[in-house]
C-alpha cells in the first residue's frame, strides 16, 4: 500500500471502529452502515481491506461486544453489538479494598 493508502486505510479504520462502540446495544449494522456513516473519500480497495479487517477483529479479539449474526440480502456480514464498549468500564475502582 502507498502511503495515502495507508493514511486512508487508518482513517477508516479509527472512524468505523468509534461509529460500532458507538451504536446501541442490540442493534445490527453491516460493515456498509458503517462506511457510509464514516464520511471517509478513500478507494475501493481500501475500504474492502479495512472491511475484511473489520470482521477478523469482531472474530478474533477478545471481549469485543460484537457479534457476526449472519448476512442479509446482498452478502453483506452482519453484526449484532452486544454489550457496551469495555474500555468504558463505569467502575472507576483500579482494586483493592477501600
């Protein structure tokens, strides 16, 4: 990838991911919903891998609160967001007891 593609490619990346732990609880999306709400000028290509990075981190990271439920009518993978985002833990506490 040349460096505008790389650029692009981490754009999209950080936009979609901050729109998907964004989402509500129990509401589906596809990776297009996503796209198309990230507002991003960037290639095809580039949306493609950024999409294909998309569905290996919902399948492989740990305690992401996604999920791939199926496809819908034009092949699309999609997603049911399932818990809130775990880096926004309510509880402030570090442990121990106070």
């Amino acid at each position: 990838m040349s460096y505008k593609q790389e650029d692009d490619f981490i754009t999209l990346k950080n936009r979609t991911l901050g729109i998907a732990f964004n989402i509500s609880e129990g509401q589906t999306f596809t990776f297009h919903d996503l796209n198309s709400r990230a507002n991003v000028q960037c290639s095809k290509a580039v949306q493609q891998n950024v999409g294909r990075w998309f569905a290996y981190f919902v399948k492989h990271a740990p305690r992401v609160p996604f999920i791939i439920i199926g496809k819908d009518t034009h092949g699309h993978l999609v997603y049911l967001k399932t818990g809130p985002n775990p880096h926004h833990n309510s509880n402030t506490s570090k442990g121990g007891d106070c």
